[in-house]
C-alpha cells in the first residue's frame, strides 16, 4: 500500500448561523480527533487490534436488562441442543465423531 507524503489534514467545521440552526435537523458533536477519549498507544500507527483492546477495554458490570429475550427460533434451536445433550449424558459421551472429516466449531 502506498504511504501518504505528507499528514491527513484535520476535518474543518464551519460554524452554522442562527438561522441555519433553526431549520437543519440537530447537529452531532464534531470530535477534534478520531482517537479522542482512547488511550494512546501503538495500535494509533500500526494495526494492533491487541494493544488496543489491553489499553481501552472496559469490564461491563451491568446486568443483563438491556438484552432482548429470545425469539422462537432461539427457543427451538435451545430446546434442540439440550435434547442432544442429554442423548450425549445419557450415551455417557459424544454422540459421534467423524474421523474422514477434519473440522471445528470455531
């Protein structure tokens, strides 16, 4: 990929006048960099997806009141997989293994 010779420019925000401000729909903030509110480190000059997250990750200590609950289809498949679970108890482990066919969940 070719480098840049010089530095992207900042965005540049023109102010509104009153009488725009009355008729255009409400405007977002305007950050002065795309980086504002991370904390700095290598992941800013190099793809560093690891860097990033050690430096700006933030536990959630919520509960779990902002998910949806589960469709049907969820439910079905759910209800599917524990049946299966049980048959794999029940058989006292896995239920088959295909060994031709190199594969993961992942």
């Amino acid at each position: 990929m070719a480098k840049l010779s010089k530095p992207a420019q900042k965005a540049k925000v023109t102010p509104i006048t009153e009488e725009q401000s009355t008729s255009a729909p409400a405007t977002t903030q305007t950050r002065e960099s795309a980086w504002e509110g991370f904390e700095k480190g290598p992941w800013m000059k190099e793809v560093n997806v690891r860097d990033f997250i050690h430096r700006n990750y933030t536990l959630y200590t919520g509960d779990s009141s902002f998910l949806a609950p589960p469709t049907e289809r969820t439910l079905t498949l759910w209800k599917q997989v524990l049946g299966l679970y049980q048959q794999e108890l029940d058989k006292g482990g896995v239920l088959d293994a295909d060994t031709h066919v190199v594969g993961n969940i992942a």
